[in-house]
C-alpha cells in the first residue's frame, strides 16, 4: 500500500505550486491592466471608462498580498513536513517538494528568511 505521507506530501506541494503561480498572474494582470490605464489616458478615453479601469487595477492588486499570505502559510506547511518527513528524501515526490520550494521563494514576502533543505 502507498505511503500516506507521500500522498500529504503530493497535495501541499500542488498548493504551493498552484499559489506561487496564482501570484504571479496576478501581478503580470496589474501590469497589463497598468498598461491599458496609461494608453486609455494617452489616447484621451473617457474619464469613466478610466477610473473603471483603474478600479480594476487595485482589485488586482489586493490580491497579491492575499496570495503571498496564503502561498507563505503553505509554503512553511511544506517545508514542515519535508523537515519532519526526511526519511522519504530518496522519493521522487520529496524531491520535487524541494524544487517547488525553491521556485516558490521569490514569490514570499521580502522580509521571510528560507531555509534551504538538503
């Protein structure tokens, strides 16, 4: 029979994977939107049509301090279970628990210190 662990360990890493990347979308759609405000401007669109726009813009970025904060708690969820778990550091699972992690970090709030596992 399967390790449950291992099972625990699939499911947090898609979290902190599928977070990371939510993150980031967010942040490439405040650009976007960014851009679409300034050429609505350049342009000399309606006044309304911009605020629209720029409302949201600032809905999109609420956001990202929402996922950070989520993506943080799930992040040290992983990182506790890789820590308490070390014996399955030999599985393929543990292992890209490990490289999600460390392709999630840029992702963290800045003033977050990230241990590094081997």
């Amino acid at each position: 029979m399967a390790d449950p662990r291992l099972k625990t360990l699939k499911i947090k890493t898609g979290i902190v994977k599928r977070l990371a990347k939510e993150k980031v979308m967010y942040e490439k759609e405040a650009d976007n939107q960014k851009n679409r405000i300034e050429k609505l401007k350049n342009e000399g669109k309606d006044e309304y049509d911009i605020r629209k726009q720029e409302e949201v813009l600032q809905e999109s970025l609420m956001m990202v301090p929402d996922c950070q904060r989520r993506l943080l708690k799930a992040f040290e969820e992983l990182q506790s279970i890789l820590t308490s778990e070390s014996d399955l550091k030999e599985q393929e699972d543990y292992l890209a628990a490990q490289k999600v992690l460390d392709d999630a970090k840029p992702q963290l709030p800045s003033p977050v210190e990230v241990t590094h596992f081997c």
